[in-house]
C-alpha cells in the first residue's frame, strides 16, 4: 500500500496511466509510457533517473505546464484533463508552487516583489497579502533583505526567495527542479534544510527532481525513472548507491 493510500483521505496527487509521446511517426519519442503513482499529503518525494529516463516531462505534466498524450493527473481530487486554459492557469497560479533550478526572479523587482509576483497577476494587492510575502521571507531567512533586488542577492538567497514566492498562494503541491542544481555546496545545504523543514513541520507536499544523491537523501522517498518507467518506488539499504549509480548512469545491482 503507498502512503497515499494508508489514511484513507485523496492523495495529494493520483496519476493513472500516464504517457507522454513527442512527435509522431519514426521519430516520435515516447518520454513517459505508463506511469502510475500516489503521492501522499504532506509526503517529500525525489524523483531522479538518467538523462532521458522521464523524470522532467513527469514534472512538467504535474505543473499543467504539458498536455499529456494519454492517462490523467488528479491533484487534491481534481483531474487535469476537461479543464479549460483558464482554469489550468488557475490551477498552475493558485494551486502548484514552482521553484526553479535558475529561480526566474525578475531583475528590476525587488525581493518583497518577486514573491508578491503571484498575487499580483491575480489582482491581489491589499496589506495582508504583502504582510504574508514579508512573513515568507522572514520564514525564509531573508527578514533583512526584502528591498534588496536579484542582484545583490547570492544564489542561495535567490532560491530562497523564490521558495517564499512558491509559497505564497498557499498552494497544495510544491514542485521544486533540481533546486540546488546552480547552488555551491554551502547554499545547497541551506536550502536543501529549507525544503525539508518545510515538509516535516509545516506539512507541505514536495515533489523534487533531482539529480544529486545528496539532495535525494533528504526526501521521505524517492522514485527512480528510467525509460519513461517507474523502475523503483521507495527507500532501502543501498539508497545512496542506487542514486550515485543513477547520477552517473550505470545499471542498478
């Protein structure tokens, strides 16, 4: 029984069947081939696989970012396919928070503004939103440079800021891609604490991929993909093993 099933409650995400073809004919390239997963609420999960195996094109379908070619995604009990490009904007703006290996902040918008930009498209523009954005910051360690633009930021504090804009619509899934991929070792270690102090005691519903085995480890579970397939689903003795062997490609024991 996965984790999502156990409670007795929707998973937070249900995807059934799922693929992903690019092209078609000789050349089409079938980049997911019927994958099933739950994830639970309140679950921090990694996926991870070679280049090639899926695991970004399952991160876009989850973000509503890609249609897929067959299956069905539910999010808290709602399905993707039947929704209009209306509602999937909505989908994407209030219920999925994204955090991004290269942080997509804007330059001329300052800190507190970056993590208001959701609220803003939506038309949110009252003091108890930007109190919320500020509160996010200071969540995020960032308390002291809220007028501060990218710029002046480091890499680490720019992924922090743009973890405090994941969260400020309140959503009920966090997709995070390879956020530590453009991060020295000191900053990945920050904000990897971030994302799972996030998860463990605030209960947020994280999906990561990744391809560091380091930043893997601090997930409750990982998901190895290979071939557009679920190869393996959970944790075990030889985890650290497996996913250095994902990371540099070579064939599972």
């Amino acid at each position: 029984m996965t984790p999502a099933a156990s409670d007795g409650l929707a998973p937070a995400i249900e995807i059934r069947g799922l693929t992903k073809v690019f092209g078609s004919g000789q050349t089409a390239v079938r980049a997911l081939d019927g994958v099933d997963l739950e994830i639970g609420r309140g679950e921090m999960v990694a996926i991870m696989g070679p280049s090639g195996s899926g695991k970004s094109t399952l991160l876009h379908l989850l973000g509503a970012l890609e249609t897929p070619t067959s299956g069905s995604i539910a999010l808290a009990g709602r399905r993707f396919d039947g929704l209009d490009d209306r509602e999937l904007t909505l989908l994407r703006r209030e219920g999925i928070g994204f955090v991004f290996q290269f942080f997509n902040l804007l330059p001329s918008l300052t800190a507190e503004e970056n993590v208001l930009l959701p609220a803003l498209i939506a038309g949110l523009r009252d003091e108890a939103i930007a109190a919320r954005a500020r509160a996010l910051l200071d969540r995020v360690g960032l308390a002291g440079r809220t007028t501060h633009l990218p710029s002046e930021l480091s890499g680490g504090e720019q992924q922090r800021v743009s973890i405090a804009r994941a969260l400020l619509m309140e959503p009920a899934l966090i997709l995070a891609d390879e956020p530590t991929g453009n991060l020295d070792s000191k900053s990945e270690a920050q904000v990897l604490e971030l994302l799972a102090e996030l998860n463990r005691d605030e209960g947020h519903t994280i999906v990561m991929v990744t391809h560091d085995p380091d930043a893997a480890a601090v997930a409750g579970r990982v998901v190895f993909m290979r071939d557009g397939r679920i190869e393996s689903d959970g944790l075990g003795r030889g985890l650290l093993d497996r996913l250095r062997r994902i990371r540099e490609d070579l064939p599972l024991p």
